[in-house]
C-alpha cells in the first residue's frame, strides 16, 4: 500500500485512525484515483445517455434499446477472466493506464463518428462493445489495486466510496447528459466523456506504487486462469456470492436496460425526464453509499443483501406501474440504495474472501457472474418489453428479485471480514539429495500419521477440510490411505506438476489455513515431527540430467518463503 509520495501507508489499527465512511480519503493516493475516477465516471454517465437517447433516435425496436447494455455488459462476461489473470501476474497500474487509454481512443472515435453523422445502430454497438472490452480489462485490476492504496481494514469503506463515487457520477451525469443531448446533441456527450478521460489516464500515469519483490516468476496465462478457476470452485463462501450475484444481476438489469424507455412508454418525457431518473437512481445510492459502514457494523451481510434486493424489487415493481415522474423517480432512489448496497457488499465479500495472489481473479469471476447476469438479463428484459411492454417487463423481474432474496434462506452469505488471509510464511523450501529443476515433476508428496481409532472420525472430517485446502491451492490426485495391518495409520497424498508448484502450494497457505493444520496436526499421536516423503515421477531407461537453472529460479527454490 502506497501514499502518493511512494512511501508505504500505516495500518490504521496502528496509529488508532477510526474506521468510517469516508477514512479511505485520508490516503492520498486512494483520494486522488477517486476523485479523477469521478470525473471519467461523469463523462460515463453523460455519453451513455447520448448512446441510450442516440438508440432510441434511430432504431425503433425496444429490443435494440436493450442491446446497449448488453453491448457494454458482455466484454466483461468474455474477457474479465482473462484480464484478472494479468492483473494478478503484471503491474496493474500499468494495465489501468492501457484500459484507460483505450477507453479514450475509442470515445474520441466514437465522438468523431457523431460528428460528421456516420453513426448506425450496430456501429454504435461497436463503439459500447469497444469500451466495454476495456472496461472489462480495468475492473479487475481497479478493484484488487484498492487493497494497495489503504490498508485492509479500510478495504470495505474505499470500495463503498468506489461505488459512491460511481453513483455521485450517475446522479449528477445523467441530468447533464439529459441537458446537454437536448441542447446539442448527442455528439456533445460523446466529445465531453472523451474529455474526461484525459485526467484520470494522467493520474494512474504518475502514480509509482512500490512494487514487492517476487521471489517465484508469475504463471503463464493459462496456468494463472486455471488456478484462479481452481481456487473459486474450491472456495464455498465465494460460490455462494457468485449464485447470489448472477441472480442479482438477472432481475436488476431490468430497470437498467429499459430506463431509457420508461419516459416515451410509461410517463411521457424526453431526454431531460431520462435524465432525472437515471439522477434518482443515483441520488438513493449516494445516499446508501454514505450510509453503509453504519449498516455493515449493525447488519449481517446476509441481511444487508436482503434487505437490498426487498428494496429493488418493489422498486422494479413500482416503475413498471408508475405513470407519474414523481413517483417514478421516488421508486429509483429506492432503487439505487439496494443496487449499490447489494453490488458493494458482493465485492467486498470476494475481496474479503480471497488472499492477495488471487484477488484480481476472484474478482473478474464474481463480474462475469454478476454481469453475465446483467447481460442475459437485458436481452431478456427486452424481448418481454418488445413481446408485451415495457411495464410488463419491468414487473415480471421484480418476483425474480424477491426469489433471489429468498436464496439467502439456502445459500447463506458468509461474514468474511473476519478472516485473515496474510501468507502463513512458516514454510521452508526442504533440501533434496537428488538435485532437482524448477519444472522438475511430477511431485508425489506423502505425509504420515498415527491416528488412534477413537480419533478416526474427528480426523476424517479435519482431513476433508484439508482436502479442499491442498486441491484449492494446487494440489492434484488427492488421496488419504490406511493402512490395512496397522488401523492407526493414515497416508495423505498428492501430487504438484512440478517442484516448482509445489512450493507455490506450500505459500499459498494462510493465517486462517493454520487452524485446520493445526487440528489435524493434535490428532496426530506419533513423532513430534510429521513424517513427509517427497518422491518425483522418474523413467527408466533414462539417464539423470544435469541441474539447469536461471538465478531467478535458484533463488526461488532456496528462498521461496515469500510466496508467489
């Protein structure tokens, strides 16, 4: 973590700076980033509603409306595991500053476009695939670089003041938006949110974060996309929030998709009406937003979620039979406090959940499920309003809504702040009598264990937590084995592909890992010392080969305890 003069920012538990709603901003790097973000965010919110309005001038289809989401949803659907995979394994600053580029050359392309009238339908959902391609590279590495500009315990109020300082943009935009497409068109919107780039690409320019040290050289890309995969699939409290979010996003995307047709369909209006109901929805998130640290120490996170998709879902219901602007806009502030509650205790329950070496994987995979959601909900969405109306639509997602809050009766959020998922650091790469290779492999690990029989089925359930542990940070072939002539003992197996995956394994181990080692480990009535046999595959017929290694990998395999 890092101020803006590169020097490392202090835990807050150290200096006794309190916890609240707007700490975060006592870090300037953290306070700078924001407030640049705000203003691109703004120019966001501006050019989509000359993209939402530009749509509903030239395509008369509802469906093609609906499309524009979509268009900006399904590159993160695509491309966000991808993208997480680099930002856990290369400077994310520096893929920040490439998405934030590219954003910019497209909404320059884009405004040029308006400008001299060469704009279609499909070429303006090229134009929001384009920019949503980007935006899928950015979020991942934008949301796990916030856990290097404050400390942990800060984590939760910077990624609520994310998400504030998004909705400050969609309550302020979209009025502006709605001003300025009436009085100049929608070319002017695109010419403002190309503008509002250019600070925040400066910003990320100039920011120089300390960069640690690793020890172990990063994963090739198909290995990092495969281990992050690996370590969501074997990781419980993380699956519950991706169901929970791909729900979410399914229902939620229907006040979305189809707000650009609520003023022409359901209360008469034009672009200044879209405007002040995209500027309700982020009013009541602003005002979520500011609330939300009192509401995590008084609510569980299951019953913030709760309370989050009840509030939207009679919001939904509210607008699709609204015919007054009043009434319609009092529904969206009510809408737009459960979205941001709902999507920001979504991400800080994964970043929570997810140590640091995987936390940019995890999360592009909590976005594809919420945003494959988003985008198979707008399509959805648009097919009813276009088959019945848009009142139809926006009613029959509601109920979906209220089912995915009855979801949290079976699947149950987890508390994850509790956690602490620091590296163990109390591994020590062993020394071999046969030489052995960074890619030397397969690795075959045996450990030994004397177990009396009374023990047996406490340490069968302390063996299957163990299990998910080892097979969650690598291990393959898990196996555990007694002995047939002595019913005390006990052989739990695995395998690495290489030596070298074995010893990210070993430090991939956490402060919170320690606890179940430690349970198996009292079970255990035999030599103080647990006894470990490390084997590797060997083909016979075959001479040993010399030891061949880059002093980058010496290094690694003789001081590796800093992790990967």
């Amino acid at each position: 973590m890092a101020d803006s003069d590169g020097r490392a920012a202090k835990d807050d538990a150290a200096d006794g700076f309190p916890v609240s709603a707007l700490s975060p901003f006592r870090y300037p790097v953290f306070r700078n980033i924001w407030s640049a973000s705000l203003v691109s965010n703004l120019g966001g919110q501006i050019q989509a509603v000359g993209a939402a309005w530009t749509m509903v001038s030239i395509a008369a289809s509802p469906h093609m409306v609906a499309l524009v989401q979509s268009s900006m949803s399904l590159p993160i659907l695509l491309l966000s595991l991808f993208a997480g995979a680099l930002a856990d394994n290369i400077d994310r600053r520096r893929i920040l500053v490439a998405a934030q580029a590219s954003m910019l050359v497209v909404s320059t392309t884009l405004a040029v476009c308006a400008w001299t009238g060469a704009i279609t339908p499909w070429l303006l959902l090229s134009f929001t695939f384009l920019i949503g391609c980007a935006g899928a590279f950015n979020a991942p590495a934008w949301q796990a670089t916030v856990g290097e500009m404050v400390p942990r315990v800060q984590v939760a109020s910077a990624i609520t003041l994310n998400g504030a300082g998004f909705n400050i943009a969609r309550s302020v935009g979209p009025a502006i938006g709605g001003a300025v497409v009436a009085a100049a068109g929608a070319k002017m919107a695109f010419t403002l949110n190309a503008l509002s780039a250019v600070g925040l690409v400066t910003v990320l320019a100039r920011w120089r974060p300390p960069q640690e040290k690793r020890t172990l050289p990063p994963e090739s890309l198909g290995v990092a996309i495969a281990s992050g995969v690996r370590y969501v699939a074997m990781s419980p409290a993380i699956g519950v929030v991706l169901l929970r979010s791909a729900v979410f996003g399914l229902a939620g995307s229907a006040i979305m998709a189809l707000m650009p047709l609520v003023p022409g369909h359901l209360i008469g209006g034009g672009p200044l009406t879209y405007g002040l109901l995209l500027g309700s929805f982020g009013v009541g998130a602003v005002g979520s937003a500011i609330g939300a640290a009192r509401l995590r120490k008084a609510l569980s996170t299951e019953a913030i979620v709760r309370c989050a998709s009840v509030g939207f879902a009679l919001a939904t219901a509210g607008l699709g039979v609204s015919t007054h602007l009043a009434t319609s806009m009092l529904a969206l502030v009510f809408g737009g406090a459960g979205w941001v509650l709902a999507l920001s205790t979504f991400n800080v329950a994964v970043q929570m959940s997810a140590p640091r070496w995987v936390v940019a994987r995890a999360l592009s995979i909590y976005q594809m499920a919420t945003f494959g959601g988003m985008a198979g909900g707008s399509w959805l969405w648009g097919v009813v309003a276009t088959n019945w109306s848009v009142g139809t639509a926006l009613l029959s997602a509601s109920p979906l809504m209220l089912a995915g809050a009855a979801l949290g009766f079976w699947k149950q959020l987890a508390q994850a702040e509790a956690l602490n998922l620091d590296p163990l650091r109390q591994w020590t790469a062993p020394t071999t009598a046969v030489p052995v290779e960074a890619r030397t492999g397969p690795v075959i690990i045996t450990v030994e264990y004397t177990v009396r029989e009374e023990d047996a089925t406490e340490f069968l359930a302390a063996m299957a937590e163990s299990r998910r542990i080892r097979r969650r940070d690598g291990a393959l072939n898990w196996r555990l084995m007694r002995d047939l002539a002595d019913p005390q003992l006990w052989f739990e197996r695995y395998e690495t592909p290489t030596w070298l995956d074995y010893i990210r394994l070993n430090n991939r181990l956490t402060q919170d890992d320690a606890a179940i080692r430690a349970r198996v480990r009292a079970l255990h009535r035999g030599d103080d010392v647990l006894r470990v046999r490390r084997m590797i595959e060997m083909q016979t017929g075959e001479p040993a080969r010399e030891r061949e290694q880059t002093p980058e990998i010496d290094e690694a395999l003789t001081d590796p305890t800093r992790g990967s």
